[in-house]
C-alpha cells in the first residue's frame, strides 16, 4: 500500500511515540490534578461578615453562585460596604425568595 523507506518508517513510529507519550502525560495530568477546596457554609458554622468575606466563601453559601458573589463584592465596592443585611435586596439577582434563604447566613460588623 504505502512504500516507506526505512528512516520514513523511523519518523513515523517516533511520531507516534509521541502521540502516545503526550496522550498519557495528558490522562495523568487530568487524573491527578489538584482538587479545588469546596467551602460550603452552613448555619452549624455561624455567620458570615458580609463586608469583610471573600468571594470563595460567598460561592459556598447555598444560594450564592459565582455571578452573584461577583455582584456583591462589586456593590461592597461601589458602596463603600453594606450599612444593613437588607442592602442585599438591591443587588440583581437577589429576590425575596433569595434574600430570605440566605439572610440568616450574613451578618454586617
């Protein structure tokens, strides 16, 4: 079928060698890859200072996402920090329902 010369044949097994290799370095690269530490508040664990906590901690409290933790650490900001827990209601994305879950979470020094 294909007529390869003996060093064409040598290039083309020590390329696939490298295929292998890199494959293998990949797996084992996504297989051991450091775990990120999950922070996940709970009331057992008391309150979190809404105006001094990181924006990892605040991912961890149930009903918090990345986008949000965002926004709050942006109107912290913007505000100069949170003067009542009820300043929450004026971030987007938090509604009463929201609000009301995670309130007892948070606490302003």
């Amino acid at each position: 079928m294909f007529s390869l010369t003996r060093q064409e044949r040598q290039v083309v097994l020590f390329l696939l060698a490298l295929v292998l290799v890199g494959l293998g370095i990949n797996f084992l690269a996504k297989r051991y890859a450091p775990v990120k530490a999950f922070v996940c508040v709970t009331p057992l664990m008391g309150k979190v200072n809404l105006n001094e906590t990181d924006k990892q901690t605040l991912i961890g409290i149930p009903g918090i996402g990345e986008k949000l933790a965002q926004r709050i650490i942006e109107y912290r900001g913007q505000q100069g920090g949170f003067q009542e827990i009820e300043d929450l209601k004026k971030i987007k994305g938090i509604s009463g329902y929201r609000y009301e879950k995670i309130k007892d979470l948070l606490y302003i020094n």
